[in-house]
C-alpha cells in the first residue's frame, strides 16, 4: 500500500537494470551520455543568452528609454535563473529520494524543455505590455529551477568508471557540452540573422531557436535515462556513491566546503560569460562589426574551446589538478589587463578577443567543475556537487553579464578586467585553503563533478 500510495521510479528502474545485467554499459555510451545532457542544458541557457542581447531589448524591453538600459533589464531577467538553480536543486533533491532518480529527471527536462519552448510563444511589450517582461521572468525562472533538477550524476559515474592515469582526461568530458551548445546556438541565431530581414527576424525568425531547444532536451531525457537503468549507475547507487542527501544536513557536514567549493572555479566561470554573451552585447550596442559576423567568429572560439578543454584534460594528468586550475587562473589574470583594449578596438581586435579568450576559457574551464569535491565523503558527494556547481554558478556566472555591461557603460570597459581578475584572485585563494591533496592522478573522488 505505501509503494502506490507513494510511487516511485525506483523499482523501474531496479528491473531495467536486471533486464540489462549481462549487458554493460561502455564507458564510450557513458561519455555521450555525460555530453548530450550537458549540451541540452548548455544549448537551452545560450539560446537565452543570445536572445537577452538581439531580441528581448527590443521586444520586450522597448519602453526602456535606450538600447543600453534595454539590456541591462534583459540581463537582470538572465540572471534570475541562476538564483533559482538552488532552489530547484534542493526540490529536486527530495523528489529523487522520494520517487526517484529517473522521475525527477523526466520532471526536471520536461520542465526545462517547456519553459524554454514557451518563450518561443513569448508576445512582445507592443502586444501584451508589461506581461511580457513578467513572463519572460517567470519562464526564466522555471529554466533555472528545472537545471537545478538536472544534476544526474552521470558526470561522477564517468570520473568513477576512469582509469588511473587518464581522470583528468575524464573530468573534462562534461565540460564539452558548454562549446558544444554555444556553438550550436550561435549557428542557429547566425543563420536567421543574415538570411532574414530585421523585422522578419524580430517578428518569428528568433523564435526557431527555443523549439530546437526543446527536441534536444527529449533526445538528451532518453539519452540519460538509458544510463540511469543501466547496471553501473545501479551500482554506484548501491555504494552510495550518487544518492542524493538533504540538503540541510550536506551543508550541517560539509558546509565550508560547499562555500569553497563555489569559489575555487571562480575564474573560469567569471569568463565564461565575458567571452560568450556579453562581448555580443557590446559589438550590438557600440559596433565594430555586425553581430551575424561576430556570432560566427563566436562559433570560431568556441571551436578553439573545444580543443583547449581536451587539452586540459591532457594537462590535468601529467601536473595535477590543483596546479592546472591554478595556472588557468594566473592566465586569466594576465589575460585581464588586455581583454578591455581588445574589445574596444573594432573589428579585428574584437575577433581577437573571442579567440584568444575562449583557447584560455577552455584551458581553465575545462578542469573547473567539482575542483574540490575530493573533500566530501563519499555519502555527501552527490549532492554535495550539485549545491557547489549551483552556488558558482550563481556567483562566477549568473551576475556576469550585467556586472559587465553595466560598470563598462557607466565607467570604461577598463572595468571589465577589474572583474576578471577579481575572479582569478578568488580561484587561486580558495584553491590555497583547500587541504585536500589533488587526487587528479590516484582516486576518483577528485574529478567528481
């Protein structure tokens, strides 16, 4: 009576996994797993991004006065999801002890994928009023809290399935979803911004997009709950390696290194968005070439990424963990005081900045996320990880473009290396406290992400 009275997904989910038992999952089915999820979630917050810069200023923010405070609204409302991630992790946590795993991911994906699809429908200011920016914020809202949500410990199974010698290698392969996911949403809006008209693209043309995101999130729900029947995630499970713990009693635990834990990625995380959406709103608003042409010179960079986070892993492995963030930082930092002269300096310099930004992005993101989960215990790490990734997220990353704009618009984009290198210094401290050795290259508690 109380298993109907309170179904879950777990018993599911227990039969799948002996119907599979003489049928293991290969590492490689693992990786695409690990990099199709974390390419939806990706995919879903820059088709957002990009939109908060070529669209929602105009459409849903016109009575703003200029193009400048349009923006900035538009980046407030971007922000909203990061502060809602966790709050969804936190719900998301109790329904996968009460009913599941594979439930709260169908829930999480399907809510993901909704509230992104619905912006697609989004009427703008001219139609419905102020409704417009109070449902953009409520359907930016449901994507942070349903990200929350996400977190399937794929990536962990992953880092717990490495071989010895390869775990940095291994800790980088989530991290392929964010170049992945930019590149494809910048190819997307790129195409429909040189083949459409101004109006065309601002009446329908935008929205193509945000249905996109919506079928890559099914694809990326089947994908995952393939692994998540699977005998190693059974396993792993089994061994209390991926259950998730309450929340107030992870942080009664392991609170400060929860905190530290938000801190160590700080500089890969306060770039991400300086290389990616918020140099798209200054060629928007102060030029130096046409955004169609910088959106593929974006998708250029994010290529480059792509192979600076394989090399990162490379690195991880030979020097350690800890060393290599370490050096990313300082890279950062360097990087800083010519960031703001680049982007300033039209076109070429420009493009400069994107190349040269994202081959550092990848080099220290790449080894960024879960940097210190090493130092929680084995039955906290689950949710432990996710409430970090949540909590750097919200600080690196979730402010960045508004931070950005708004202090490079009032006083000089001299600023936005102020910012940059305010999250190196973060990094590097927080990275110095950590006493837990780097387990890069002996256990794979230091590549959980």
């Amino acid at each position: 009576m109380s298993q109907l009275a309170n179904p879950t997904s777990t018993e599911m989910e227990r039969d799948a996994r002996q119907i599979h038992d003489d049928k293991p999952v290969e590492p490689s089915n693992i990786t695409i797993g690990v990099v199709i999820g974390r390419m939806s979630e990706f995919f879903d917050f820059f088709v957002y991004g990009l939109a908060s810069v070529l669209v929602f200023p105009r459409v849903v923010f016109p009575f703003a006065g200029d193009p400048v405070t349009a923006t900035l609204y538009s980046f407030a409302i971007f922000s909203l999801a990061f502060i809602a991630r966790p709050v969804g992790s936190v719900v998301f946590m109790w329904v996968d002890r009460t009913y599941g795993r594979g439930t709260k991911l169908t829930i999480a994906l399907l809510v993901l994928g909704g509230s992104t699809a619905s912006i697609a429908f989004l009427p703008g200011y001219e139609t419905i009023g102020y409704w417009s920016p109070a449902l953009l914020a409520l359907f930016r809202l449901g994507q942070g809290f349903a990200l929350g949500g996400a977190w399937d410990g794929l990536a962990s199974l992953l880092a717990l399935n490495a071989p010895p010698n390869r775990r940095g290698l291994y800790a980088m392969i989530p991290q392929l979803g964010a170049p992945f996911g930019f590149a494809l949403a910048s190819v997307l809006f790129g195409y429909f911004v040189f083949n459409l008209s101004d109006a065309d693209f601002l009446s329908w043309g935008w929205r193509y997009p945000f249905f996109v995101a919506f079928a890559i999130n099914v694809v990326a729900l089947f994908a995952r709950l393939r692994i998540v029947a699977s005998k190693e995630f059974g396993d792993a499970l089994e061994a209390h390696e991926l259950q998730a713990k309450p929340v107030l009693e992870v942080l009664r635990v392991h609170g400060g290194d929860v905190v530290l834990g938000a801190f160590a990625p700080l500089a890969s995380f306060a770039m991400f968005h300086l290389v990616t959406i918020f140099p798209l709103s200054w060629v928007t608003l102060f030029g130096g070439q046409s955004a169609g042409k910088f959106l593929f010179v974006q998708v250029i960079g994010a290529l480059l990424g792509l192979v600076t986070v394989v090399i990162s892993g490379l690195l991880a492995d030979r020097i350690g963990r800890r060393r290599q963030l370490i050096i990313g930082a300082v890279i950062i930092a360097i990087f800083s005081f010519t960031a703001p002269f680049l982007l300033n300096a039209g076109g070429t310099g420009q493009d400069a900045f994107i190349i040269i930004g994202f081959a550092i992005l990848g080099l220290s993101f790449g080894q960024a996320s879960g940097s210190v989960s090493s130092r929680f215990s084995q039955p906290y790490r689950y949710t432990g990880s996710a409430l970090t990734s949540d909590l750097a997220w919200l600080v690196g990353a979730g402010f960045a473009p508004l931070t950005a704009l708004g202090l490079a618009s009032q006083f000089g984009i001299i600023f936005i290396g102020g910012y940059l290198i305010s999250g190196a210094i973060c990094t590097i401290v927080a990275l110095m406290l950590s006493r837990a050795p780097d387990r890069s290259a002996d256990s794979p508690q230091g590549v959980t992400t």
